[in-house]
C-alpha cells in the first residue's frame, strides 16, 4: 500500500498563464516561486517553507473546458485563518468581479465558492464551529441572493 506523506502540488490546465498569475497573485495572493516552459508554466505557493502548492500551464486561449459533466477537477480548497479573513476575501471578490459559484455550509466548516478566468472553481474556506447554525451567505451578504447555493 502506497502512503502518501501529503499532497505535493496541483497542477492545472489554463488558457493564458498571464491571465492565470494576475489572478492567483492578485485576488487569491499567492506568491510566484518560479516560471518554466518559457513562461507557459507558473507556480504559486501560499507558504513560503513550500516550494509551490499549484501550478499553472498554459493551453491556449481554444481549449475547451472545465464542464460540469465531465471527470476532472470539481474544486481546490483554500483554508483561511477565520471568518474576518473570510469576509475580507468575499470583499475582495466582489471588488475584482470574480464569479461567485456559491456558499458552502457544511458544520463546522463555512465555504465561498468562486471561479477563476478559465472556470477552475475554488473553495475559500473556513473551520468556524461558531458559525455552525448560520449560513455563510447571511453571514458575507446580510441574505442578499449574490451568488448561488454550493453543496
């Protein structure tokens, strides 16, 4: 049996790493720790005792993709520190026009689903056992209807 200590890394398909690095520098803030393939490959890391948690490589502006329907990806997680870094993050979304996929809510643990440029979809999340009984989306919108209902 193969024990695997954690996971190394992910690394995603994208249309333009350029596009890719604005994003994941700019809204998620992660750092670029290097560039590879002459510029076609990116690699991001939220912890700087990491060399890099994602990477990016680029297609093409004509691929196709992600679908709902297919196997593949359905999401990456982001763990933030508390609900005010989550709430600071829902404010950085809405201020950068990201697409909002929905609100998660499962116990102990809240989640703001969004997309980036190529529809990757990702999860900012937090363990927050003091929020148990109240959805995220009250919680980041006072109940307004921004965004849709994850599971």
């Amino acid at each position: 049996m193969i024990k695997p200590k954690m996971l190394g890394h992910l690394v995603i398909r994208v249309r333009d790493a350029q596009r890719s690095e604005d994003f994941y520098t700019k809204v998620l803030g992660l750092e670029v720790r290097g560039r590879a393939r002459g510029g076609k490959m990116r690699f991001f890391t939220s912890n700087p005792e990491i060399d890099h948690e994602i990477a990016v490589a680029e297609i093409g502006e004509d691929a196709v993709g992600p679908f709902p329907d297919q196997v593949g990806l359905y999401h990456m997680a982001w763990e933030l520190a508390d609900m005010d870094e989550l709430k600071d993050a829902y404010q950085v979304v809405l201020d950068n026009n990201v697409d909002i996929a929905g609100f998660g809510d499962h116990g102990v643990t809240k989640g703001l689903y969004i997309r980036d440029p190529d529809g990757i979809e990702i999860e900012l999340f937090v363990l927050a056992p003091e929020f148990e009984s109240t959805p995220l989306q009250e919680i980041l919108t006072g109940g307004s209807l921004q965004g849709t209902t994850a599971d």
